[in-house]
C-alpha cells in the first residue's frame, strides 16, 4: 500500500510518493493499491490539471482509500471536489481540505513499518 503526493512544485510528506504530473498519478493509482491520495491542482504551463486527473479516475473508476486536496486554488479544489464527491465509491473518504496532522502520521508511520 502506498500514499500518493501530486504536486509540481511541493516536496511530499514523509511516506509518501510524489508524482509530478497527472499522468505519472494516474500509473500509480493504476498499478498500485494507494491508501492516500494528496491532490494539487494546478501543475504548470502546457501540462493536464488536478480536475483532469479526476476526471481520468471517474472514466477509469481507479480511487484510493482516502483523498485530500492541498491546492492552493480555491476554483480548483471546489471543481474536483464536486466531480470526486458525485462520483467516488462510497467507500472512499473525500476531504476538501489537505491533510491533517493525524493522516501525515498515519502515513509516516506505514512507511516507517513497510521499511521494518
């Protein structure tokens, strides 16, 4: 299990994979069993956008366990926030906002595990 950090600019928290770009987000969600997902929207010049990666996860029905939105663009979380909320599966857990202090332990401490 794995926790995946989108961003272009960010470094991730400790126990998390950072991807880039929405394409390299999506082969995660793709190939791997991801527990948390941490979503930027806007990732740079010419490149596809968090709401296109949403987008690609409701045609491709591929979610996590659990989807924060660390954003700093208010349009941006409102648009994915409503595509995930009208579309995620009702067991997925859908947060507006970015993480919290407990999910970054949380996932710093799977990670801490996964190594032991």
């Amino acid at each position: 299990m794995i926790h995946v950090f989108l961003d272009d600019c960010r470094r991730p928290p400790a126990g998390f994979v950072l991807a880039r770009t929405a394409e390299e987000c999506l082969l995660l969600l793709e190939d791997g069993d991801v527990d948390m997902l941490s979503l930027d929207h806007d990732l740079g010049f010419d490149e596809a956008n968090g709401t296109e990666l949403v987008k690609q996860m409701v045609l491709r029905n591929v979610y996590p366990r659990e989807i924060f939105l660390h954003t700093s663009s208010p349009f941006g979380r409102r648009e994915m926030y409503e595509l995930l909320y009208q579309h995620k599966p009702e067991h997925v857990k859908l947060h507006y906002g970015p993480m919290t202090p407990e999910a970054l332990e949380r996932a710093r401490l799977a990670s801490d595990d996964a190594r032991d």
